[in-house]
C-alpha cells in the first residue's frame, strides 16, 4: 500500500453540510467541493477527527472555495 486509506465523509442538513476529515489531494477536495456546490447547500463545518495530515491537509483549500462561494 502506497498511502494510508483515508475516508471523507459528508453530512447534509437541511441548509449547511458538515465535512468530516477533509481530503488531502487537490483533486478529491475539488470533488467535494462540486458535491456540496450541487446539493445547494453550504460547506458550514469541517471536522477533523484528529491532528494528522491526511485529515486535514485539504481544509484550507475546502476554506478557500468556501469563502468563494460565498461572495
């Protein structure tokens, strides 16, 4: 195994969405970001389970879309 297996998980309500320990690649973190874009709502949280990396390199990037979004 060449990486440590790392899921995402995301929550909806029926406004926010809730990301529970963010993606690390550019790529997964733009799909998120898509997935979240499309159900209408809006990234309000975002959980990291722990202080390792992979649960929370991507939240900046998540951040930054947000921000985006939002203005």
């Amino acid at each position: 195994m060449a990486w440590s297996p790392l899921s995402s998980t995301l929550i909806f309500g029926a406004q926010d969405a809730l990301l529970v320990d963010a993606p690390f690649t550019r790529t997964l973190i733009l799909s998120v970001g898509d997935r979240v874009e499309r159900s209408g709502r809006r990234l309000a949280y975002i959980y990291a389970t722990h202080g390792h990396g992979d649960h929370r390199f991507g939240t900046g990037q998540a951040l930054r879309r947000r921000r985006r979004l939002r203005h």
